[in-house]
C-alpha cells in the first residue's frame, strides 16, 4: 500500500482575491466622496464661524460709533491670517478662503472660497448667513439660503 499524503493548500485563488479587490473598490468609491463633502462642509462652517464673529464685533463697533469699522483693526476680535498675524485690514485670507469685511455692498462681510466655486456672506444687520450660488451642493447641505 501506498501512502498518499493531502496537500494542505492554504492560497488564495485568483477569483476569491479579486472579489476583495472589488469589495474594497466599491466601498472606497463610496467613502471617498462622501469623506471630500464632509471636509469641504467643516470649511464652509468654519468660514461662516469666522464671519459670524466679524459680524457680532461690527454690531458692537456700531454701538459705540454709530457705523461700521472700515477695517479689523478697530473691531475686537483676535483673528489671525493664514501665516498666524494679526488681521489688521479690511481683507484677510487663510488656507482656504479670502475674506472681506465689506463684500459686494456695505454691511457685509465675505468668504469667498480660493477654488472660487462659492462665497459665503454674513449680513451685519441681521446677522443672516448666505451662500452663492445657492444651488452648489455646499450652500445646500448647509442651508445656506
């Protein structure tokens, strides 16, 4: 009698490691998009932060002086620019966005976004946020109207 011994083969086949390939790239065409529209929402929500606070400053520079501050300067806020100095201007920018304490019209302040797809505006008087154009995905997800 002979004795045959078993092979153990412990590989994987070709067929069994790519469906992994395939599992993986599926999911990672899913993730992806959706990890880029989270950052870019975190930005927009930042800039806005920022642009809130440019507006609660200009309220109270308002009720001291009776107007609106020409520049950062005269408004009592610690904002810092992309290179971390003081913004002193009417015009600052960081990473990401360039803002101006007086947009299109007076008693606005702007964020425009650097890849220029949308601006972020915040109204002085009102303190209302806006997003244009409002229909970019961005402006959408943040109801931003």
């Amino acid at each position: 009698m002979s004795s045959l011994k078993k092979k153990n083969n412990k590989a994987y086949t070709l067929a069994e490691v790519l469906v992994v390939v395939m599992i993986i790239g599926i999911l990672a065409a899913i993730a992806i998009p959706n990890y880029f529209r989270s950052v870019e929402k975190t930005r927009a929500t930042d800039a806005a932060a920022i642009l809130r606070s440019v507006a609660r400053g200009q309220v109270a520079y308002s009720a001291k002086s009776g107007g609106f501050a020409p520049d950062m300067f005269n408004l009592p806020l610690d904002l810092k620019d992309k290179d971390g100095i003081d913004v002193e201007g009417s015009e600052f920018d960081d990473k990401f966005f360039d803002y101006t304490i007086y947009g299109s019209e007076e008693g606005k302040a702007t964020a425009a976004r650097k890849n220029g797809k949308y601006t972020i505006s915040v109204d002085y008087e009102t303190g209302e946020i806006s997003c244009t154009p409002s229909e970019y995905e961005i402006c959408l997800m943040l109801n931003y109207q």
